[in-house]
C-alpha cells in the first residue's frame, strides 16, 4: 500500500523532528502533526524558526523547508485523523502517579484516549503506529479498544519505537543504526501494514538496517535498548566513586575497558546520573512488568541501575556540604547548566533538578546559568517537586542570562551539564569575582585539572581519584 497521507498525533520531542524529517525525504506524503496542546501548535507554526518549540539542531532548516508544502502543524486532531492512511500515536507516557503501579507503572491514559479518538473518528481502515514507548502488549490493548469501539472498520497496529537521542535527534533520524517495526506478520493484511511503512523508511534508509519483527519483540526491544544504556551509565558511575576512593580515574578506566570490541567505547562517561524523559521512566516501567509476572530477581536486576543514578546525585550534593567545611547555610552556588544534557533545552529528569532541591535544603543560594533553559522552566521543575514553598524557591534560586554574573561572588561552581561553551570560558576571570577559596564540582569531567588548579581553584572532578 502506498501512503500519501500521515497523522501524528502528539507534537513533542518525538512526534515533531520524527515527521518533520518524514515529510523532508517523502515529499510526495502530506504529513500532519495534531496537538490538543494549542500553545504547541502555535509555537510549531511560528513565523520566525527560533521560536519552534524543540530546539534540535538542523530541525528549523527541515522544518522551513517543509512546512506548508507537506508538513502541517494542526489542533484539529479529528480531521486529521480521518484524512490519514496512517496515523502514529506520539504522545507522551509518564510514569503513573496515582493508583496502582503508582510511581513505576506507565500511564496509558494519553494513548487510551487516543486510541478511542480515532475509532470514534476512522470511517476508511486504518493503519495505527505506536511510536511512544510503551509495555509490552500494549498494542492488543489499542487493538481491542479500536476494534470494539470503532465504526467497524479494520485497523493494523504497528510497533515502531524511536530510538532518537535528543540533542542529535535529526542526525539519528537521516542516519539511524536501525528502524525497528513490529507487526501482525501471521496475516496478509498484517504484512501489507509492516511493508507500507517499510516502504517510507525505505526512501532514505538501507533496506538492510531496516528490521522487522513480531509485536511483542519491538516493543520490548525498546525498553531493552534504553535499560542497557541506562545501566552502562550506572555502571561506569559506580566505578567513578571506586576511582575517587582508590586514586584512579574513570575516565582511564572507559578509555581501557572501552577499546574491548565486546564492550565498545561508547556510553562511559561518569556523570551527575542520567537524565531524560526515556532512561528512569523506561526501567521502572520495565521493573513493574517484571514484579508484574512474579519475576523478582529480575525486577531487583534492573531497580539496582536507578538505585545507583539517585546514590550519584545525592553523593554529588553531599560532597559539595561537607567540602564547604559541612555548611552551605546562605552561600551561592553557582549551577552551570540545567538541561539534562548538552545540546537540548529539555530538563526532565535532569539530575541538577535533584541536586539543587537538595542543596536548597541545606539552605544554600543557587544561581543557575544554562545556555539553552528558560528561567520559568527552571522554576517550574523545581517547584514541581514540592518540597518547599513557591516562595521558598524564588528567593533562594535566581537565574541569570550570563554565566559570569551567575559566578559573581559565589562560592562554589557546580557543572550539572556537559556545554561546550564551559570549556571555553575565561577561568581567570570567574575566578577573580568568587568567593576564595573558590572551589569548582566538575559533574561532568569536561574541565582540565591543571589548567583550573593553577589558576587557584579547589578543583573537584567526578571519579578522578587524588
Ligand atoms: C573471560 C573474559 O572474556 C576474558 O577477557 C578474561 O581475560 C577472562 O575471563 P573466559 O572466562 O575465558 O574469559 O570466557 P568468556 O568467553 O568471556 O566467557 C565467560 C562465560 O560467559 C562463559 O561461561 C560463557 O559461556 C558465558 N557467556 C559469554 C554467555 O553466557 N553469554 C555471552 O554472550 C558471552
Ligand atoms: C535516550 C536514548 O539514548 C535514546 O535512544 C532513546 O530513544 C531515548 O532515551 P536521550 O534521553 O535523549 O536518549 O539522551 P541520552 O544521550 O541517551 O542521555 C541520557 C542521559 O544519560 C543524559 O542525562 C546523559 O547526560 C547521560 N549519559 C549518557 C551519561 O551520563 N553518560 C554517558 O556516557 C551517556
Ligand atoms: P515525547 O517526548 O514522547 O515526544 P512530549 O511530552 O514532548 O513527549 O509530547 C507529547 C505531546 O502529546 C504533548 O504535546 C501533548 O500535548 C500531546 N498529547 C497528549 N495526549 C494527546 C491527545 N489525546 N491528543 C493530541 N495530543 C496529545
């Protein structure tokens, strides 16, 4: 089946750059993005391109280029659902916070409604893909409620889960290592699905990184891939604070165990701990799958990777206390960086968010610098947490435009995120301007200890052993 015509309903990180770049290699398929989110849309339809609302290198070109010629932007989710052959499901699954499964669980409600919305609107057959990640098995729930609320006409459920990293998400998108689709392969319309989006991906993408499975393996896959991830990180942060106990250093130790074919080089870097809206969320989800068929070893297995990514934010905080002779009572600390990592104005989940709250407190003053995160966001993520007053948090966090002023007078630099432009600032010149002694927290391990140390720094380096 050739598709001219896709929906995507959900414009976020996923929906947005993944049809974008959709629209870009197929430009004989209109392709529609629909949000109940009307500031979204909005922000997507902007005149000028700085303002859309992910910010994703090489995405403003694309977009730009695409939009109002076969890439739509839309709240109208009812006529775009009936004008598609194909509809991808993209909406956001957070973990539950209510209820049972509370704090593990995924929420499907988002894409309950979602599925419940297109029978109620799909007058032709339709081919439904889920592309947010999502339990095993919950394409036979789509299925059921499509087929039992529907005007009896026949859906496909496939399985295509993304697998973009933020930040890159548009190099991962026109080079993927792989496009996983899983679909009903025991029956001949199943078949025609799978190939239909096969053939889509097929127009920029090698036939042979093109994989397709069962239902169960690619929603499973998915999980899989960001547990694996998830747990190198916990791994090499485990090895960080042997390193700082032992005199070695983890970066040598990445380097060495890196260059084994069988490990690979890539996902070492010790940090502050994982971040992103994916890595937490997918494991516990993962956990509550296990617990959920009695698998308890295995639930254990995996609860142990955010276990660990919670013991590296809190022993980041706790040693900035106890270096600063155990009181940061009333001192500034400066944040360099909010996002969860470099390149994304996204903060979910961002480590800072947890270390800030901690060091808050401790009654500490904060002032936050980030290149890319609105101070409101910033706010909003760290009264989210609801751990003191409104109030509370706007008179201890200030955040500032520039990194200078926001290093003026401190007495500790914290650096939660991996910028670049860290790297290159004038160290003399903060240096001059701090409290002294003047001590530095590098969580990312991006700054040179000589070069820090000799300008007078305290320098402190995730897993670098003295
Ligand atoms: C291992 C390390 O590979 C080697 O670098 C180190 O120097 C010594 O320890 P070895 O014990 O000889 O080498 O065997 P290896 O091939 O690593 O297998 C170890 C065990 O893991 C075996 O029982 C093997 O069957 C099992 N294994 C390995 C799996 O079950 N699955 C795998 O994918 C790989
Ligand atoms: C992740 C997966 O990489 C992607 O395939 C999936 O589709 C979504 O989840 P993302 O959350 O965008 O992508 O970012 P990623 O680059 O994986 O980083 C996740 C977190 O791990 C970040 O906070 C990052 O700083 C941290 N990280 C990553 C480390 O601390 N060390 C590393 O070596 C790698
Ligand atoms: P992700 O990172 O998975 O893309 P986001 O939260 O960035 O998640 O985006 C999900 C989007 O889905 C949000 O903009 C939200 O408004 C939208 N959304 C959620 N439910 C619906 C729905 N029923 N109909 C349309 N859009 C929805």
């Amino acid at each position: 089946m050739n598709i001219k015509n896709i929906c995507c309903i959900g414009a976020g990180y996923v929906g947005g750059p993944t049809m974008a770049v959709i629209a870009k290699q197929c430009p004989n398929i209109k392709v529609t993005i629909v949000d109940i989110n009307e500031a979204r849309i909005a922000a997507w339809n902007s005149v000028n391109f700085d303002d859309l609302p992910v910010f994703e290198p090489g995405l403003a070109d694309i977009v730009k280029e695409t939009r109002g010629k076969n890439l739509f932007f839309s709240t109208d989710v009812d006529k775009a659902i009936d004008e598609a052959e194909m509809i991808f499901i993209s909406v956001n699954t957070p973990t539950k916070t209510y209820g049972k499964g509370k704090g593990m669980a995924a929420d499907l409600k988002y894409i309950e409604l979602c599925a419940r919305q297109i029978a109620k609107v799909a007058k032709q057959n339709k081919i439904v893909v889920e592309k947010s990640t999502l339990p095993v098995r919950t394409a036979s729930a789509i299925k059921s409620i499509l087929d039992e609320t529907g005007n009896g006409v026949q859906f496909q459920i496939l399985s295509n889960p993304e697998f973009l990293a933020e930040g890159t998400a548009v190099q991962d998108l026109l080079m993927p290592d792989r496009v996983l689709i899983g679909g009903d392969t025991s029956t001949k319309e199943g078949e025609i699905a799978v190939q239909s989006l096969v053939n889509i991906y097929s127009e920029w993408i090698p036939k042979k990184q093109i994989l397709t499975t069962n239902v169960w393996s690619s929603e499973l896959s998915k999980l899989t891939a960001n547990a694996f991830l998830a747990q190198r990180v916990s791994s090499i942060n485990a090895m960080s604070e042997i390193c700082e106990k032992t005199g070695a250093d983890v970066r040598e130790v990445s380097k060495a165990i890196g260059m084994d074919s069988r490990i690979g080089s890539k996902f070492l870097n010790a940090s502050v701990g994982f971040g992103g809206s994916c890595f937490q969320k997918d494991i516990l989800n993962l956990v509550y799958i296990a617990k959920s068929y009695g698998l308890n070893e295995v639930a254990d297995y995996w609860e142990q990777v955010i276990i660990m990514n919670e013991h590296q934010k809190n022993r980041f905080s706790d040693n900035i206390v106890s270096t600063l002779y155990n009181t940061v009572s009333g001192k500034k600390i400066t944040f360099l960086g909010w996002a969860f990592k470099k390149d994304t104005n996204d903060t979910r989940e961002s480590s800072a968010i947890k270390i800030a709250d901690n060091l808050l407190s401790e009654q500490a003053k904060i002032s936050v610098y980030d290149p890319k995160v609105t101070p409101s966001q910033i706010y909003s993520d760290i009264d989210y947490l609801g751990t003191r007053a409104y109030e509370d948090n706007k008179a201890l966090l200030t955040v500032s435009k520039d990194a200078y002023e926001a290093c003026n007078e401190s007495h500790a630099i914290a650096i939660l995120t991996e910028w670049d432009e860290f790297k290159n600032y004038d160290w003399n010149r903060i240096y001059k301007n701090m409290q002294k002694p003047a001590f530095i927290f590098d969580g990312r391990g991006i700054l040179d200890k000589n070069t820090i140390e000799s300008i007078g720094f305290t320098y402190y380096k995730i897993g670098s052993g003295n």
